[in-house]
C-alpha cells in the first residue's frame, strides 16, 4: 500500500491502482487547496481543512480493495462540545491496516482502541491547539502501537496554521535513531516496513 501526503492531514491511499483520498483540505496557510481525483473519498469531520470535496473529482466503477472500519470520537476533550465529533478511520489492504485520526482531541478509552485494533501505520495529528498536542500524541500512538508513525496536522515553517506546534516537538520524544526523514511525500507501506516515526516531506 503506497501512503501519500498532500499536507496538513489529507493522504492519498493508494492499492491495486485504488486509489482513496482522506480530508482533503482548502485554505491551510501556504498550501494551495486540494485538487485532485480519486476512487472515493473520506472525511474525518465536515470543517473547511478536512471536508473540502468540491475539487476532487471521483472516478467511478472500480472495486474498493480496502476494508474500512469507522470509530467515533471527539475533536475535542470535552465530549465533542467545543468542537463536535470526529471519525477515526482504518483502512486495511495487501494485508495491512492504516489508522487515520482525523482531528483527534482526546486520548482513546480501552474500547475505541479496542475498536481500531491493531494497525500497521497510524496518521496522528500533533500540532496541539485544534486536537492533542506532542505528548498527547506520544501516548495515543503507543497506545495504538503502530509500527509506523506518521505526524500530521502540524506547523512547518510558514506551512500550517500559526497555532499549531512544529513536527519537532513530537519527533523530539522519540529515539532519534527511530525518527525517519523522508525526501518525499509518499512511503510504501508493508508488513515488513520496521517501526519508525516517519516524517514525509511536503509536496512539491
């Protein structure tokens, strides 16, 4: 499975030449919004930086390869009432199970980690403000226990909300010898792919 950044928190999953667009965005601070075609299309919660369909085009008649399972959450610690509910996401495929967490707010009770199950990759915001911050992260992604991590919803430079903390503040918890710069902004995905928190490169 081929796991492609497009910034902030949209990815494209690709399988089998399938290929599933996750919350695409519009108006991110120095993106430009997401244009794009894909399979199907999938949104974490309906705000402008994570529900923006209006310019992605979905091709049509190809059968979905990847089993998707949905588990309600929150954007927000205080049972969805600051900021309403959000979706985490796990798509499995080739063997392998990817967790997208949306704008997570809160840290995950036994049953919701229960629900997700065991994953390969999980995609986990780290930016803080909107959703849980750097340490917040560190324990959802152990709790999860992915082998690979992949930080998202975070600043770089004058990319990203002025809100939001830079990846360093979560890549600074890890090992640094766990911690893998990617020249690119895609990463293929298998069974075999070694533990790492793995921070892909904007695209160009």
């Amino acid at each position: 499975m081929t796991i492609t950044w497009l910034g902030h928190s949209c990815f494209m999953l690709e399988s089998g030449g399938f290929r599933v667009l996750l919350d695409p965005y519009h108006e991110v601070q120095g993106l430009p919004d997401i244009e794009t075609e894909a399979d199907a299309v999938y949104c974490s919660h309906d705000h402008f930086d994570h529900g923006y369909t209006e310019n992605v085009r979905l091709t049509t008649g190809r059968e979905n390869p990847f089993a998707v399972r949905e588990v309600q959450t929150f954007h927000d610690d205080k049972g969805g009432t600051l900021r309403g509910k959000n979706i985490i996401r796990t798509f499995t495929a080739e063997g392998v199970t990817v967790a997208h967490l949306g704008d997570l707010g809160h840290q995950l009770s036994e049953e919701q980690l229960a629900a997700i199950g065991r994953c390969d990759a999980v995609l986990i915001p780290v930016g803080g403000f909107y959703t849980i911050d750097a340490a917040g992260a560190k324990a959802v992604a152990d709790a999860i226990s992915a082998a690979v991590v992949i930080p998202m919803h975070y600043r770089k430079g004058a990319v990203g909300f002025d809100v939001l903390g830079a990846v360093e503040d979560f890549t600074a918890l890890y090992p640094q010898e766990q911690v893998k710069q990617y020249p690119s902004n895609a990463l293929t995905l298998t069974k075999d792919t070694p533990r790492q928190v793995a921070v892909l490169s904007l695209p160009q």
